[in-house]
C-alpha cells in the first residue's frame, strides 16, 4: 500500500469516527464502543479489499462481508452509505421504526447487507456455508466474518470452526475484533479465553495477528490469509474498544451507551471534528 492510500484511508476513518459520534449523538442511542472499534477493519475491507459494486449489490461472484457482532452496525452503514449502497440522508434514521436502518442488519431491508445478524455466534457458521457454495459454484469470491472477541465465547462459534477446519473453507476469512471488552466488562472479567491463538489453531485454523488499527498491516493480513488454500484462516486484530475517544477507550460502559452533550463535545473536539 503506498503511503498516500495509506493516509487517505486514515483520513476516511477519522471522518467515519466523527460522523459516527454525531449520529449516535443526535439519535441518543446506539453502540459507538464496538463500531469505533472495527473502523479500519470494516473500512479497508470496502474501500480496499473486497470485489464489490455498490451499484449491483447481488452481483454474482462477489465478496461477501458478514458482520457477525450485528451491534456495530451504524459503522457499516456509514461505510454502505459512503460507498453509495444507499443514500446519506438514510442515516438519520437509524434505529427508527420503518427505516431500513435497524440496530442490528437485515438482509432483507438493507442494500449490501448479506445476512442478518445482532445474536451472537450465528455468522461464522452461516460465512462458511456461503464458502461452501461458491467453491460449489467455482467462484474465486472470498466471505468475509467479523466477530467480536465476546463473542467467541459462543458455542456456536467453536462448532463452526470446527466445521471449518473439516471442510477447509479456506475462501471464509474470519477477522477477530479483540479488544478484550465486551458488553459488561473485561473478557478477564466475564470469561478468560486465555491464548486464543492457540485456540484457533487447535481447531485446525491458520492462525495471522495484526494491529486492526493499521490499515496497512490488516489489508496485508488478509493477503496472507487468501494464500492459504489448505485451511481455513483467521485475523486476531489487536484493537481498543472505543478506539479514538479517550474517554470510551477500553470501557465497557460505552459497549451501548448514548452520547450526552458534554461528551459530545469532547469526542468531537478530540476528533478534530469542529474543525481548525
Ligand atoms: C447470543 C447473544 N447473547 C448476548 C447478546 C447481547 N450482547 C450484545 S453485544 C454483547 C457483547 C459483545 O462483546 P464483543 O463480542 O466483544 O463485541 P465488541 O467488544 O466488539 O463490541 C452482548 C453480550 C447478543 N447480542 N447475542
Ligand atoms: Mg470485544
């Protein structure tokens, strides 16, 4: 990646941060730690890696992206928004009865959504189904799965990469979002997962880690991972939940939580968002 994509795509996420806080700020709902969290992991993924075309959103062969934790959904649809799935003035919407913007994404209401999700633990399984029929289909399109590292305490995760590891879905990425907080504490808290590495690779996958805040180092993550053929591979992104806003940084309070206006203030100001 060149230096001058690098800092373009660094720009991108910075105003995708900033909107992000002004719209969970005027709709005083929402999940900003999460999103904030897998800002450059969803953003190098649509505006860098993935085959798509906004404009032909069932186009045949293209790369899928699941968001398995569902709650980051406004961060999505700020990248779907840009990227012209739909129009920007649909974000104000958000989380309102009859918009297409729900909490959580619907397949059935959103352009460029491809499953449902907001329970957690359903999308690893369903991303290597998806895997399973486009290697029927002899299509080269990769699917991508975004988890959170809360939810790999799910079952049915660990079912999936079983199943994974079986079927050596190795055209299924799956992209760990681990920033060591879920929804009401610390994974030490709640549930140790201990080496998660390990874990991964017990179960039979290609186990790559990397800064998900560095565009550059993620974008070459998943180069790696689509050289594996025999397995399948996993990303174990290092992040901070809350990414960017000192004060939401590494709490888990700011999993769901609404922006009052002070708190506006200063994670715009610290955004560089009222400009200079
Ligand atoms: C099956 C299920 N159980 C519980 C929840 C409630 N819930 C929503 S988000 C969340 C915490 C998720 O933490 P993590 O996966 O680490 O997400 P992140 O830190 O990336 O926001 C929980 C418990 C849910 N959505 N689905
Ligand atoms: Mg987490």
């Amino acid at each position: 990646m060149t230096e001058d994509r690098k800092s373009e795509l660094n720009q991108i996420c910075l105003k995708l941060r900033i909107d992000l806080v002004d719209l969970l700020h005027s709709i005083q709902t929402g999940h900003p730690g999460g999103s904030l969290s897998c800002t450059e992991i969803l953003a190098a993924l649509y505006f860098e890696i993935m085959n798509i075309d906004p404009k032909n959103p069932q186009m045949e062969g293209r790369d899928r992206l699941i968001l398995s934790k569902g709650h980051a959904a406004p961060m999505l649809y700020l990248i779907l928004a840009e990227s012209g799935y739909f129009p920007k003035e649909d974000l104000k919407t958000l989380r309102q009865t009859g918009s297409h913007l729900q909490g959580h994404p619907c397949v059935h209401k959103t352009a460029g959504i491809e499953l449902s999700t907001g329970p957690l633990g359903l999308g690893l399984g369903a991303g290597i189904g998806m895997a399973l029929g486009e290697r029927l289909k002899k299509s080269d399109a990769f699917i991508y799965v975004v988890m959170g590292d809360g939810e790999i305490e799910e079952g049915a995760v660990w079912e999936a990469a079983m199943a994974g590891s079986k079927f050596k879905t190795s055209n299924c990425i799956a992209i760990l979002d681990n920033n060591g907080v879920q929804l009401d504490g610390t994974l030490e808290e709640i549930m140790p997962l201990g080496d998660i590495g390990a874990k991964w690779s017990a179960f039979g996958w290609n186990v790559i880690k990397c800064n998900g805040h560095d565009v550059e180092a993620f974008a070459e993550a998943v180069d790696e991972a689509k050289k594996e053929k025999d397995k399948p591979s996993i990303i174990i992104c290092s992040t901070v939940k809350g990414k960017g806003v000192s004060f939401m940084e590494g709490k888990n309070i700011w999993h769901g939580k609404a922006i009052g206006r002070q708190e506006y203030i200063q994670a715009k100001t610290e955004l560089g968002g009222f400009g200079s």
